[in-house]
C-alpha cells in the first residue's frame, strides 16, 4: 500500500499543529516520525491511520491499484501505543483468540504460535488486568505486529520494556515488517533502528 499525504494541515482550535505535508510513503519502508514532545508526532501517526481528519488537504491510500476510502483504512491497519486499552477481563489466551478473529494473524502463526513469539504462553491462563505493564505492552505489541496488514503503525512502542523486552521487539520488527509500510512514531532510538527513513515533524510547522 503507498499512503499520498498532499497539503495536509491539522489544527485544534487555533493551533496549528501541523502544516502544509506533502509526503508519499511506500510499502516496504520503514518510517521513524521524530520531534521533541508536544511537536505533532502522534497527531501525525493518527492522521495517516484515518483516526484524525486533517483540517485541510487530502490523504489517499492506494492499495493494488486501486484507491482504498479513508474509512475502510482500519481493515488494513494495526495500531499499537501505550495508551490503547486492552480487554483487562480476558484471560491472555482469550485475547489472543478475540484479536485473531478481529484481525487474522500472517500466513502460518495461529494463536499458539502467536503466544510462543509474545514469550507469554506461561501466562496464558491469567487475566490480562493482573499483567504487569511489562508483560502487557508485549502483548499488545505482538497481536499489533503479527497481524496480517499492510500498514503498521507504533507510537513509542518500547514503553515499558526493559532492556530484554526491547531486544525482543526488535527482533520481532526484523522477522515481521518485510514488505509492510511500517510508520514508528518515537524519540527513542531503541524504537527506530530498522527504520529506513525519518521525517522530523518540526518541518511541517
């Protein structure tokens, strides 16, 4: 898929948060979207994935030749962040059962295999709510990653990791991010080493 950003701007209320982006991203490549905190990093990765409507100019997504509309952009989306919620009443398995059906997992990983790469088949039996913040950021990082989209999007995906968890989401983006457009919203170094790109939000302001 290859997302065309054309004169986009975005404010909230009077502020403009950004401004101007004329950008085209391509499957395959990996994006890492840097700037100081409060410079439109998020805003921008909300954006592409259709949850922000840019106050001016056009995003349009182009997928085999064909134009997707913006709101059917979800179907071919995984989204991961902190501040996404998990289903805290769910036991792991059955979150990883729940998430399958929502958004099948890539060509031979089933929900076994999908709890083997997330390290937490131990765990498979406990309620995701009694997880610690650790163990709950690497799974929603596996069911993100693992799932069988086009576009893949992370907003500061090494929170809450140590220094292990972080080697393991590395690992996880080598063996997974082949032929996706990969975006990685971050200032974390940890999070950006296989992107292949960068775009510094302070130019389009």
């Amino acid at each position: 898929m290859t997302i065309s950003i054309e004169q986009v701007s975005r404010r909230y209320q009077t502020q403009w948060v950004l401004r101007h982006l004329n950008l085209k991203l391509h499957a395959g490549n990996r994006y890492a979207v840097v700037g100081p905190n409060g410079s439109g990093k998020t805003t921008l990765l909300h954006l592409l994935a259709g949850f922000l409507l840019p106050t001016s100019g056009q995003i349009r997504y182009l997928m085999a030749d064909r134009y997707v509309p913006g709101d059917e952009v979800y179907r071919y989306l995984s989204f991961a962040a902190p501040y996404v919620d998990l289903l805290d009443a769910f036991t792991v398995q059955e979150h990883v059962r729940w998430h399958a059906r929502i958004k099948p997992f890539r060509q031979g990983i089933g929900c076994d295999e999908a709890l083997e790469v997330a390290r937490l088949s131990v765990h498979a039996g406990k309620r995701v709510g009694a997880l610690s913040s650790g163990l709950r950021q690497r799974l929603m990082l596996a069911m993100t990653v693992l799932a069988d989209t086009p576009l893949l999007f992370l907003d500061e995906p090494t929170t809450n990791l140590d220094q292990e968890g972080v080697a393991w989401y590395q690992h996880l983006i080598q063996q997974h991010a082949d032929n996706r457009l990969v975006v990685i919203a971050s200032n974390q170094e940890a999070d950006l080493v296989q992107c292949n790109e960068r775009l510094q939000v302070m130019t389009f302001k």
